[in-house]
C-alpha cells in the first residue's frame, strides 16, 4: 500500500480497515514512512475526529485511515482513491466504502486488497 501512495496516486486518499488495533498499527506504518496520513476511529474523541475530518477536508491531511465509522454518511469531495487494506464483510459495505470516490462526475479510483480467507467473501 505504501507504493500505491508514494508512486503517483494523488491526495486525498481513504483507506478502510476492519478494526482499531489495525488503523493505529497501519498509522504508525505510515507516519514511519513518512506520509502524510491521521485516522479516525471510535477510540478517538468527537472533538479528535471533527479535528481530523477537518485537517482532510483542507488537503492538510493526505490520507485518512478510518474503520466502518466513516464509511456511510460523512461526504468528501474530491477523494481521488479509496483503498480497502481490509476486505469488506458484505458487498454492502464495499459499496458504501467506494462510495467515497468519483463522486458528482470526478473519476476516482478503489483498490481493494484481500487473503485467502477473503475469498469465500468475493462470491458474494
């Protein structure tokens, strides 16, 4: 993921993960790498998040890592590329997450990663 970012896709980018432990474990991945990235997850106060879905908004932020918590009802436009780093539990879900790019006629670009435990989960 850390050469999807570096090689060329623009900010702003969405990453979707299935838990806190991997949003704080995949953040101190890439602060380490240096880029340029906060997460918001339930563990976080209100006030952190308002902080943080600000910062993203005003490009201070270039990407966002965040469990299911962003994934319905906050808009951004102009997010160029959504990354599930975890595979979604239903189609519903996926949807929802890629949801977040390409919206009102801009193109945007998803990449979804995923494991042999995954698989069961592509048929669906």
């Amino acid at each position: 993921m850390r050469e999807l970012i570096k090689k060329g896709f623009n900010p702003p980018v969405l990453v979707f993960v299935q838990s806190i432990e991997r949003a704080k474990e995949l953040f101190h991945e890439l602060i380490y790498e240096g880029i340029n990235v906060d997460v918001i997850h339930a563990d976080r106060t209100q006030e952190q998040r308002d902080n943080t879905v600000q910062s993203f908004r005003a490009g201070k932020i270039w990407v966002l890592i965040c469990t299911a918590l962003l994934a319905r009802g906050i808009d951004f436009k102009g997010v160029n590329l959504v990354i599930n780093y975890d595979f979604p539990t239903s189609s519903v879900e996926y949807i929802h997450r890629i949801g977040r790019t390409g919206r009102a006629g801009h193109k945007g670009k998803a990449v979804t990663f995923f494991t042999e435990d995954d698989k069961p989960l592509l048929r669906r």
